[in-house]
C-alpha cells in the first residue's frame, strides 16, 4: 500500500469522525483492495486477508473519534494494517509451533510426569473431536495421519486453500482452549515435561 498515494479529502475524514457512515463507505472503497492486496502479499491467504482488512476497517470505525484530519490518514491507516498483518503473522507461528511441539512423541518420564502428559494428550484429543466435522477430518488427516495438505484437498476434493484455512483455525481454536484459565494447568504440565 501507498501512503503517498491520493489523500482523503479533510471533509470526508470530518464526517467520520461525527458518525457519518457515508464517509466510511468512501474510505471503505476507496482502500478495501489495498489493504486486502497488502495483507495477502505477507500473509499467502485470502481467507486470513480478508479477516484482516475487515478487522483494519473495524478498527478504524472503532476509532473514529480520535482520527485527526490534519494528519497522513493514509499513513495512518497503513500503520494498522502493519500491525495487525505483524500480529496475524507471530500469531500464525505460534499456533504452528505449538502444534508441532506438542505432537511430538512424549520422552521417558516418570510415572507422574507420564499421567500428566496422557491426561493433557486426553484433552488434546478431546478438543480435537470439538471441532466443526469437516474440520476435525482435515485436521486429523494432517496432523494424525500426517498427509500433505495436496493429499487432504485430493482426498477429500476440496482445494488447498481450503485444507490450509481449516487446519489454521483448528490450530488457533486449540490454543485458545489450551490456554484459558481451565486448560492453562494442562498446558503448563505438558511444557515442564517436555522440558526435563
């Protein structure tokens, strides 16, 4: 995205900021595509890009009292969609990383420390049957079967994109339920462990 690209007029950012939907329409519009083709460029999904820009312009909804029309919107703008592309990317990784750290097979523990791990690989597991049904097929065959994401969207006659969304949500859905405050002892458990 250009910040140095055609500014908004001074009038249209004054109307937002007095609750005109009509100005962010405008703005809307105006940079939808932009910031859509800015995110997909880093992020390599349109699905996951799309969440973004829908997320950059309630943001910008959210905050549109405090926007000064007498300063770079467009610079302004570029600035939460960096930052939430930045976001959405340490987010990816973690959720990724989590995965495969947590799939690995479990060392030689103690008797207490091997109850531990099956009771938190229990309610892995039992989380994973939480999933919407399409989901937890796809996740399984990649994660349990270990099939290419090619070899899932063949199987299965979807297409890769749609194997990558849904093991990426099923991902951050496991994390999110692994570390509330009901999953965090379990998660804790199975980290100290890992790391004896």
């Amino acid at each position: 995205m250009d910040d140095k690209k055609e500014l908004i007029p001074r009038d249209i950012l004054v109307s937002l900021s007095k609750d005109d939907e009509k100005a962010f329409e405008y703005i809307y519009w105006k940079y939808n595509s932009h910031i859509f083709n800015f995110a997909n460029s880093l992020l390599y999904s349109e699905d996951i890009a799309e969440n973004v820009t829908q997320n950059v312009f309630m943001k910008i909804w959210e905050r549109r009292h405090d926007i000064n029309p007498e300063q770079n919107f467009n610079a302004y703008l570029f600035t939460i969609a960096r930052n939430m592309v930045y976001k959405e990317t340490e987010h990816m990784l973690s959720s990724e990383k989590y995965v495969e750290e947590y799939e690995n097979d479990a060392p030689d523990f103690s008797t207490e420390q091997t109850l531990d791990y099956h009771f938190t690989d229990e309610y892995y597991h039992s989380l994973v049957e939480e999933l919407p049904p399409a989901r937890r097929e796809i996740f399984k065959l990649s994660r349990f079967k270990k099939l290419s994401n090619k070899e899932i969207a063949l199987r299965l006659s979807v297409s890769e994109k749609t194997v990558e969304t849904q093991i990426y949500r099923a991902t951050c859905f496991l994390k999110q339920k692994l570390l509330t405050e009901e999953g965090l002892g379990m998660f804790i458990m199975l980290m100290l462990s890992q790391n004896n």
